[in-house]
C-alpha cells in the first residue's frame, strides 16, 4: 500500500510542481484581469495575451503606478508633458489592442521613484482597486520563485507591491475602512500570470499568432520610449515624423515576431501560479 501511494506520488511530482491552469488561458472566458505595472508600456509583455483575453469574453484592466514622466533624454521635455504624452500612448495602444480605455487605471506616482513611495500608500491604493474590481486573475512582474527575481527599480518595487497588494486584499481587518465605509469586500485572487519572468521560470506560452498584428500596432504607438530618436528629441506621436521611421516600425515588428517566438511563431511567455498568494514565491499549487 505505502509502495502504491509512494508511485502515486513520484508519477504525480511533476504536476505538482508545475503548476498550470484548470482551464488553458487560451480557453478562458469570464474572467476579470487585472495587471498590474509600474509604468505605460510595462504591458506591452503581455498585449497579445491580454488582446485574445479581451476577445475571448474576459474583462481586461491596467493598472499602472507612475505616469511615466521621466523617461526621456529630450532635454526640453517636462514632466508634465511627458506624463501627458505617455498617458496617450497607452489609450492608443489600448485602442489597437481592442482594450476598452476606460479600463485604464494610473496611480500618479512619480517615475523612477516607486520604492521610495509609501508602501503603506501605494499597496493599500492598489488594494482598493483588488476590492474594486474582483479579479480572478492578477498579471504583474514576477516577484520570483524560489528567489526574488530582481528587476531594475521601478518594476522590483512593482512586483512586490502588486505580490502584497494580492495579499493584503484578502484579509478584511487590513484597510478596515475600505470595507466599513466604501462598501468593498475582502478580495482573494487565486491565478497569477507573471511577466518579465526568468526563462527558468517559464511555465506557459501563448500562442499569439491571431493577435500578433495587433500588438505590433500597440508597439508603436510607444514612440516616445522604443524610438531612439524620439526618446532624444521627441517631435510628435507619428512614426513619419522622425528619419528612422522605417527602421523603426521594422524593429516593432521584429520585437513581436520573432524576440520570443518559438519555432518562428510569435508567442508570449509567463510564470503561472494558482494558489493563496503567500505561496506565488513556488512553482506549486500545493503551498
Ligand atoms: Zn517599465
């Protein structure tokens, strides 16, 4: 009997630890998603995954933290105006992605500085939004698994900020005030995509094919950030503006196409986790 349970489990171990959907991603419906980033453009990870979800009957929010106001080296751009121009390049690409803009949501933060923002802030804001929305599935950075996964600054503080928020949802006596006098109810998301994961953590590819076309489209909307020129003297959101126009739609292409592809098909590739959200550090369902 003990032989029997001992087979059971080593035939079972690898299930266990690579934890998948119930149902594929590429089959969900009904579903409500919620990613989180720190700025516009963090979602281009996972456009065409989130485009074929919006399709699919699933109800698709963006949640971004920081306006995106310094990424620039123009030396005559504001804040202001960068933090205006980004915040369109996200409606835009949102629109070529099919993603409705009212599902945009950003929480003002300063680019460059979220680990330096109140975490108590800023977890208890995206907590609201958790209560909000009722996602069943939350998209972030990957906090890691195992070990933390380390990210260049903004996006090392999302991924944990986003990782506590999911967890500090559930629990009705943390931001008592949400629920008291707003009228929220404690939240507990139980799928996680993670994006931006290490290639050891990859467990799901999704095939973008259908959607691949589209999120080239989005891509370039980003003008500001994925043309060099632009992002040195910004003259306006029309590729046609700048010299390298060609070049640059051509890079677009390519970064959809072929970075990421699998056998010359354009896919997008994340760290799946289902589960209570302490256990999203394993591979395992099972924490
Ligand atoms: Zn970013």
């Amino acid at each position: 009997m003990k032989l029997k349970l001992l087979l059971l489990t080593v035939l079972l171990l690898p299930c266990m630890l690579v934890a998948q959907p119930e149902t594929p991603i590429e089959e969900w419906t009904g579903k409500t998603i919620l990613l989180v980033g720190a700025h516009p453009d963090d979602d281009t990870m996972s456009h065409g995954t989130l485009s074929m979800l919006n399709e699919n009957g699933n109800d698709v929010y963006i949640l971004l933290l920081t306006t995106g106001n310094v990424g620039t080296a123009d030396p005559d751009m504001t804040r202001h105006q960068l933090a205006k121009i980004r915040r369109q390049e996200q409606l835009d690409a949102m629109e070529e992605l099919g993603l409705p803009t009212e599902n945009y949501i950003n929480l003002g933060y300063n680019d460059g500085m979220v680990e330096f923002a109140d975490r108590e802030e800023v977890v208890k804001r995206i907590v609201y939004h958790i209560r909000d929305l009722k996602p069943d599935v939350m998209f972030s950075f990957d906090p890691g698994w195992g070990y933390q996964t380390w990210h260049k600054a903004d996006h090392r503080a999302a991924a944990y900020l986003a990782a506590d928020a999911a967890r500090a949802a559930e629990w009705h006596l943390i931001f008592p005030g949400q629920i008291i006098q707003d009228g929220l109810e404690a939240h507990s998301i139980n799928e996680y995509v993670f994006y931006d994961s290490v290639d050891e953590a990859v467990n799901y590819r999704v095939d973008i094919s259908d959607y691949a076309e589209r999120k080239w489209n989005a891509a370039t909307k980003y003008i500001s950030q994925f043309n060099r020129e632009a992002f040195n003297d910004y003259k306006g959101p029309n590729p046609e503006d700048y010299t390298n126009a060609e070049e640059y739609v051509e890079r677009m292409r390519m970064r959809v196409y072929e970075r990421g592809a699998v056998d010359g098909v354009p896919h997008e590739s994340f760290r799946y986790y289902r589960g209570i959200p302490d256990g999203m550090g394993t591979q395992s369902s099972h924490y």
